[in-house]
C-alpha cells in the first residue's frame, strides 16, 4: 500500500515505463472481495523454488515467470534474515501471491496501489512493474512486514528506531 503522492513522485523521477500506469490504474478486484478470491482461486498455482511460496499470475507468465519466483525467493532470502524471523516463511506460505503487472486500483491510499495485503483471505497483491529501473515487485516486502504484523497497515510507527529498522528492510514505507 502506497500513497498516491509518493508514487508520483517516483514517477517523475524515474519515468520510463510508467506513463500506463499513471492515469487510471486498472482494478485487480478489491472493490469485490469475492471476485477477486475467485480470481485467485481461478489461475495456476505457481510455487517459488526455495520457500514454496504460492504465486498466482494473469500476466506473468513462461520464463518471465519462473525468473521472477527465483527473485522472489531471493528477497525472502533478504526480509528474514534483515527482521530475523524464525518461522521458515510459514506465514508466507499460507498466502496467494497475486502478481499483477502494474500499480492497481486500490479502495484507500488515493486509489493507487502498488502492493496490496487482503489479511482474511490471505491473498497479497503485487505491481511487477513500478519504479522502472528498480527490481521488480518493489513492495514486496513491504507487503510481507504487513503480513508478518511487523508494520502496522495504518503505516504509523512512532518509534524512530523500529521506523528505521523497517525502512532499512523493505525500503520502500
Ligand atoms: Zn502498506
């Protein structure tokens, strides 16, 4: 989940790439929870190498794809080892990893999203392609914190130096 603002300024810091993405972000589903649940529910489980993590995708697919879940283990790799969690990515694991290609229509956040936790229902959404010449899914571990409880999702954190402990972690806040 992220504001609207910091993305446009991002983007116009980093704009190659991002000029679909800016006006009117396509909707993944959150107006309709159980649409989006049959969404999820409808498209190939996928399961990173390493951590087996679930991973669903519409647009992502082929090499694109298996390149992409050996990322993804990667930056599980680098989230656990940075928060020191012991629980082998079995939170991780209960969850569908939505992959989407871009930023998306969000309920909240000014209406953009580029990385989306649905706790109930277990689903976490994320923007392939969003701050160009970054790495891919950049709010991965953003999305993760939320999902591991470490960041609150009203992204409020008083304490300066737990603040700057996320930070440091999933970079983008
Ligand atoms: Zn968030």
């Amino acid at each position: 989940m992220k504001y609207l603002s910091i993305l446009v300024l991002l983007f116009s810091i980093s704009c190659t790439g991002t000029q679909r993405a800016a006006i009117s972000p396509p909707e993944v589903g959150l107006s309709n929870t159980k649409r989006l649940q049959q969404t999820v529910n409808s498209l190939p489980v996928n399961k990173t190498p390493k951590h087996r993590l679930k991973v669903v995708s519409r647009e992502v697919s082929g090499n694109e794809l298996k390149s992409t879940l050996v990322k993804m283990d990667k930056q599980f790799d680098e989230f656990y080892r940075c928060f020191n969690i012991k629980d082998k990515g079995n939170l991780a694991r209960n969850f569908s990893h939505y992959l989407v290609d871009t930023v998306f229509k969000c309920p909240d956040h000014n209406g953009t999203c580029a990385g989306y936790i649905k706790r109930k229902e277990k689903i976490l959404i994320i923007s392939m392609d969003v701050f160009a010449k970054e790495s891919p899914m950049p709010l991965l571990k953003h999305e993760w914190a939320h999902a591991y409880r470490i960041y609150p999702t009203s992204h409020i954190v008083p304490d300066k130096k737990k603040r700057g402990k996320i930070k440091k972690c999933i970079k983008y806040m």
